[in-house]
C-alpha cells in the first residue's frame, strides 16, 4: 500500500463499514442539498416542501422503497430535473452502486453536466465527499465519468448505443426520454436497450424515465406514464376540503 493510497482506501472501508440511517431520497436532499445560484434561483439549502410533487417522486428511489421503475412526465419548469439530480447525490452519498444518467444527445448530455451535476458537486459537501478524486486531469474524474465510494457514475447520450451496451448499472435515471430518436442506429429501441443495462440487477434495480411530453399517441412518455399507475398529485380545496 502505498502512502497516496492508504487514505483513500482507508476511507473506502470506513465508508463500507459505517451503519446507516434509513434516509429517504427526500430526506437526504433537506439534509444535505445545496443549491447552487447558477442553476436555482433560490439559493441555498434544498426544501422539499416548496415543491411538494417532487417529495413521493425521489423517495420511490429511495434504498427501501420497494418500486422499481418510475416515470415522470412533468411539465416544462417544474423541477423534473432537481428529483433526478437528488436521486443521483443520494445514491452517491447513501446508497452507492453503479448508476447511468442518459440524455438524448452528446450537447444535452454535456449542458446537463455543467448546468445539474457540477454545480451540485460543488455546492453539496456530502456528494463531494464520495468522489475519489475531484482532479481534473484524473481518469476517476472526467465528464463522462465519475468514481465514487462504492460505485461509478456514467454519463451517456443516446447518440452513443455502443457505450449504453457496454454498461451494466443499478440505477438508471433517463432525462428527457420525448426528445429520444424513435430507434438508435442499428434500429435498436431505446427503451429497451436502456432497461437492459439494468438486467444484472433484477432484485434491487431502480430506473427513473423523466419527460415533458409531445404529441399525444407519440410522446413515448406519455405511453409509459399509460402503462403506470398514473399517479397524480392532489391539493385539497380550501373551502371543503375536496380533494383534486
């Protein structure tokens, strides 16, 4: 063991070793996300209930929860991206494992890097942590990959379908799915092929399928939202009570 290596090793003992809390994802985002001024206009520590839809949402990626597969087809501004982007840190920070976030192309890709990610690895202590080197020039650290504590973090795009078969992750966080070409090159579906990135998983995989939706018989999820539960988020009426 060689002395650069021993407090890294170390740590990742430590680490593997620790007892944890069974945190929700929305619990570990009130607790340790921050928000950063280049991507929020507020600022500051994350709060689950000034945006209340996004609470049920991020805990089905919770460790415990038992749902495997969620689908988001939220409207444009609404925070879609911040329940992906907290699934992410919580999966780093809590419950690491290998984990994919795939955008429709290398440009979403790459604006979803410098706008989502790097901000909230440099605003989040926690997240930051788990990283085993923030070293630019460090293989460990690139755009398009990042080691953590227990786990690896690919960032791939649609464009790409050769690396998106070469990779086999737990958590699968898909951003974006309406903007997705109907079939990859080679005529490969990219639902399909993203769902068997998860396949060495079969008892603990989580996959998160977010979108604002298209045209209606079209938007791919909209048919997968179809094919769910179709949960809605519901207020009550301030006179009655109703619920709606």
């Amino acid at each position: 063991m060689t002395t650069a290596a021993a407090p890294r090793i170390h740590a990742a003992i430590a680490r593997a070793l620790a007892p944890r809390k069974p945190l929700t994802v929305s619990q570990w985002a009130d607790a340790e996300r921050v928000l950063s001024s280049k991507g929020s206009a507020e600022p500051g520590r994350w709060r689950t209930h000034r945006n209340p839809p996004l609470g049920e949402p991020m805990d089905c990626l919770s460790a415990r929860s038992t749902v495997r597969d969620v689908v988001l087809m939220f409207p444009i501004q609404s925070g879609k991206t911040e329940v992906a982007v907290n699934a992410l840190g919580y999966t780093m920070d809590h419950n690491p494992g290998p984990v994919m976030v795939c955008l429709p192309g290398k440009v979403g890709r790459d604006k979803w890097v410098a706008q989502k990610l790097n901000p909230m690895l440099d605003e989040t202590p926690a997240a930051q942590r788990a990283l085993t080197s923030v070293a630019s020039r460090d293989s460990a650290n690139t755009r398009t990959f990042k080691d953590f504590l227990g786990g690896q973090l690919y960032l791939e795009h649609a464009g790409s379908p050769s690396r998106l078969k070469s990779t086999s992750v737990r958590t699968l966080i898909v951003d974006e799915l309406d903007e997705f070409a109907a079939n990859l090159v080679g005529g490969d579906d990219p639902v399909e092929m993203l769902n068997g990135r998860t396949s060495a998983f079969p008892g603990t995989y989580k996959r998160m399928y977010i979108s604002t939706p298209t045209l209606k018989g079209v938007s791919r999820i909209g048919a997968m939202w179809e094919a769910s539960d179709q949960r809605r988020y519901h207020v009550p009426c301030p006179h009655c009570g109703h619920e709606q």
